[in-house]
C-alpha cells in the first residue's frame, strides 16, 4: 500500500506535464483544471503514505525508542522531515 500511493503520488506529479506542453494557448486553462484533480489525488496519496508507513513502522520496531536506536527506526524519520522540503 505504501508503494502504491507512492507511485500515484509522484506519477500524478508528471502526468499533466505532455497536455501542458502540447496545448500552448490554453496551457493556463488545463492547468486550471488539472491542479484540482491532481490536488484530490495528491491528498489521498499523502493520506495513504501516512496511514501505510505508520503501520509498517508499527510492526517492524519494537519500541518507540527503535525510531532513534535502528537504521530502520531512523528512516521514517527522514521520510517525516523531508516532507516540507518537498
């Protein structure tokens, strides 16, 4: 599940990029309409990368002092601070 609203998520990121090069007098209005739907898809992405990374975390570390003590534990870490980056 993970992988999966990964692979929405940044497949949604270029697919509108081929319509908004080929249409380039009515770029602005694809775009205008592209944002929102990509928007709607971008949040369940998000939504489900949470739902789906916790819940791995969840049965692979045996406490939450394993997020700071094991490469596995730090990871998730990484993912979380990344995010505003992105």
């Amino acid at each position: 599940a993970h992988v999966a609203a990964a692979a929405a998520w940044t497949g949604g990121l270029g697919a509108p990029l081929p319509g908004l090069r080929a249409a380039r007098g009515e770029r602005w209005e694809l775009a205008r309409r592209a944002v929102p739907r990509f928007s709607a898809l971008a949040g369940s992405a998000v939504a489900g990368l949470v739902v789906a990374g916790s819940a791995g975390a969840w049965m692979r570390l045996g406490s939450p002092a394993d997020l700071w003590s094991t490469g596995y534990g730090r990871l998730p870490l990484a993912e979380v601070a990344a995010v505003p980056i992105i």
